[in-house]
C-alpha cells in the first residue's frame, strides 16, 4: 500500500513565480499584507484631496458663450423637441435623461432624437462681452483663446 502524501503547504502563481498558502485564510492575510500602491491621488496627500474637491464643486466661469441655432428648414416638430430638451437640462435633468425623456414624450425612440437633434441644430462659440473691454477688435480679441482656433 502506498502512503498518501501530505498536500503541498503552498502553491506557486504562474507567471510572476509568489508563493502562496494553500490554506484560503493564509492566502488572503497574505495577500492583504501585500503592499499596493496607492490611487495616484491619494499620493498627493489629503490639502491636495481638499482643494481639488472644493475646486470641483464650484462653478467653472466660461469667457465663452455656447450659442444654438436652429438651422434653416428645421421643422417645428424638431424645435419643439430641442426646446423640451433644453428646459428639462434648465430643471437640473442630466442631457442623456433629458433627450429620452423628450423622445418618449414625442413617440420616439432615444436615438431617433438624437439624430433629429443634431440635424436640427448649428452650434457656434462666441467670446462673451465685456463692458470693460476696449471698444474695436470685433467679437474675437487677440486675448481670446478660442480666437487662434476660429
């Protein structure tokens, strides 16, 4: 007869050759001692995790104005749908919510909204007025980032 042997008191993780417990519990306190490296914010530091989460919170000034325009021929239906849309964004609703929501409403599905959306509408960038801005220069200033890329 021959004699069983005892299994091994540990295994070997193919490819990077760490040896491991057997045992279920072994391996897990194991694996928990195991150092990882922190998510690269939390390497910053807990002042930086503060201003970067009070930054977040407020609000962005733009020295842009998003403008959106109905194109020539845009059918009623079609303006109809973009104006719903930007009331219910204009109630705190999210764009995506907002525009199936609209679709719903109006018998369609979300993409079929989207489609008439984005046919129906022309998007243009304009530099938001200053009062105190010399007079001249036309609506892009030389100051104006988005005025290079125009």
């Amino acid at each position: 007869m021959s004699e069983r042997r005892p299994q091994a008191e540990s295994w070997v993780e193919p490819g990077t050759h760490n040896e491991y417990p057997t045992s279920y519990l072994a391996y897990r306190r194991m694996r928990e001692a195991q150092e990882k490296t922190p998510a690269r914010h939390c390497g910053l530091g807990p002042n930086v995790d503060r201003y970067l989460a009070r930054r977040w919170r407020g609000r962005a000034a733009s020295d842009v104005d998003v403008v959106l325009t109905f194109r020539p021929g845009a059918p009623p239906r079609v303006q109809r749908i973009v104006v719903e849309v930007l009331r219910a964004i204009r109630r705190g609703r999210p764009a995506g919510d907002a525009i199936r929501h609209v679709a719903r409403r109006f018998g369609l599905r979300h993409a079929r909204a989207r489609a008439f959306i984005t046919a129906g509408i022309d998007c243009e960038l304009r530099a938001r007025h200053d009062p105190m801005a010399p007079i001249g220069g036309g609506p892009w200033s030389s100051s104006c980032v988005l005025g290079d890329w125009m």
